[in-house]
C-alpha cells in the first residue's frame, strides 16, 4: 500500500478484524504479565511507512525543556515513552499524548515538545510495544493487520494508566489536570480512554475512527459509548476523510448531545485525515495551527 493512499481513500478494517479473528490470541487485563515485549526502545526519526518525508516537517527545539526517552513500568515488564517538559521546577499539567498507527515516532515526539513548551508535561507511551515494531514496516496495511489488529484496547488502557502512575511519581507532573490528545488510531483511543478514566478533565480527538474497528478485543467504537461519556472531548476532523464519512460524524454528535459531557466535534471542510501530520502530503499548516490553537483553548478552560 502506498502512502499517498492511506487518507485518500478508505480500507477495509472489517475485513481486517475478520482475518485476524481465527490467530489472535485475546488478552485480558489479568493475561498482560504473560507477553513478551517486542519493542524495547522508541524509533529514531520517522516510521518507515510514514515516508516520503515531506519537508515541512516541524521539529521544535528542546531549549528550555527536558524531553527524550523513559522507561514506564507496566505490566509484565517496561514500555518506552517519550516524555517532554519544562525544565523550570514544579509540577506541570499532564498530557499522554497517543499515537498514530506509526508508533512514537518523530512527529508524536515533536507533538510532546510543542506541549511542554505550553507548559505541560507530556508524555507518549508506544503502545504497540507487545505486538510489534511499526517504525521498520514499510507497508500501512501490514501495519494494521499484523500490529494494530492485534492490540487490546484493555492493555492501551493499562499501559495509559501505567504512564500516569509513572507521571506522578516522578513528581514533575500535576495529574490532577490530566488531558489526553491523540491522532489517528490515537484519536480513536482519545474517546475511549476518557470513558474508562473519567478523572481525565479534557481530550483532544483528531481525526479518530468513529466506528468500523470492534472485533474480540476491541469492545467498543467511540460511537458506542459517547451517549455516556462524562469527559469533555473535542473532536477535530476532515470534511473529506475517507475513514470517517459525514454521517457518522453527525451519528457522533448525535450520540454526544445524549452525554453530559459538553463534548463538541468540529469539522474542516475540504480537507482530508492526517491535516495535522506536517511530515505527509495531507498537511494543511492552516487548519493545522487553527486547530492548535482550538485544542489549547479546550484544555485551559476546562482546567487543563
């Protein structure tokens, strides 16, 4: 699959669910312990299947900041995580950053450096550690087959709540304004980590499947759980994305006006998924600063 497809037009997640269905092996919360790690350290620069590179890539300096690679404990061993803060003493408001199907490569990274330097201390867990190491595939497809198929959303739930309890303890981190942000795959994980940890005071979706990805150890779909959902997220998507057609967008909104979560979903007309990712071709540094700008606004006035 090539890049230029992925965003441009739509894939089969069902049928992708349905090939993995017969050899993935389910794992509940109590069955973490028994897996192995196959990712040990983050990737350096990008995901092989994330290029060509395009060269608007944003890479934002570390200056007065502490940023680069940690270790999180969790269960059955350690996950690699970018974490990104201010140098200055004190507790700073958090935010786990979640990735795209590409892993924490180096736009997430970069993503955590543009939150510490609002203030935040910001932390990107690679939650693919268990299943496989996306930075060296070359093919999107693969990717989501063979990792991203095979992911429980129960073990990113509890991977996210590791990198929490891990925020916390190293005492540069105030989780009491705990946010989350994610892109992509992140974006779907966004709404359904802030329905399993209701103390999340705000989340920022952008562009996260609404649907289409449930199998046996994927419960829900965002749009299955957003009539109850208590946390304030923001959704930011494209008006022509392929992944996420118009009417399941006004399906979600639908769904959300039954919460009380004062969740909102805002649409960019005209663009496609991934307007956020400088590095591909689907940028669209516009919206991408607007939305920005939109995201920051949420997460202050909801106590972020």
């Amino acid at each position: 699959m090539k890049l230029n497809h992925y965003g441009l037009k739509p894939l089969d997640f069902q049928a992708t669910n349905a090939q993995q269905a017969t050899n993935t092996v389910v794992s509940e919360p109590n069955q973490l312990s028994r897996r192995g790690f196959l990712v040990t350290s983050l990737a350096t620069g990008f995901a092989l299947a994330s290029t060509p590179l395009m060269a608007q890539a944003i890479t934002t300096s570390t200056r007065g900041l502490v940023a680069g690679e940690v270790s999180v404990p969790a269960a059955g061993g350690h996950i690699p995580a970018y974490r990104a803060m201010p140098a200055k003493p004190g507790k700073h408001p958090t935010i786990v950053v979640i990735q795209e199907i590409f892993g924490v490569h180096e736009h997430i990274k970069d993503i955590c450096r543009r939150l510490a330097k609002m203030g935040y201390y910001a932390i990107a867990p690679e939650l693919f550690a268990r299943q496989g190491d996306v930075s060296k595939m070359t093919d999107i497809g693969e990717i989501l087959s063979q990792v991203v198929a095979k992911v429980p959303d129960a073990q990113v739930f509890a991977d996210i709540d590791a990198s929490i309890a891990f925020a916390k303890a190293s005492g540069h981190a105030d989780t009491k304004k705990l946010g989350t942000m994610g892109f992509c795959y992140g974006g779907r994980m966004v709404w359904l980590y802030n329905q399993h940890n209701p103390r999340v005071k705000a989340g920022i979706a952008y562009y996260g499947l609404l649907s289409g990805l449930k199998s046996d150890i994927k419960a829900n779909d965002p749009i299955d759980i957003a009539a109850t959902l208590n946390v304030p997220t923001l959704g930011l998507y494209a008006g022509s994305d392929s992944f996420i057609p118009d009417a399941m967008v006004d399906q979600m909104r639908a769904q959300l006006q039954k919460s009380s979560s004062g969740s909102e979903i805002v649409v960019f007309p005209g663009l496609n998924h991934g307007f956020n990712a400088d590095y591909r071709p689907t940028y669209d540094k516009a919206a991408a600063d607007y939305a920005w700008k939109l995201a920051g606004d949420w997460l202050k006035a909801r106590g972020v």
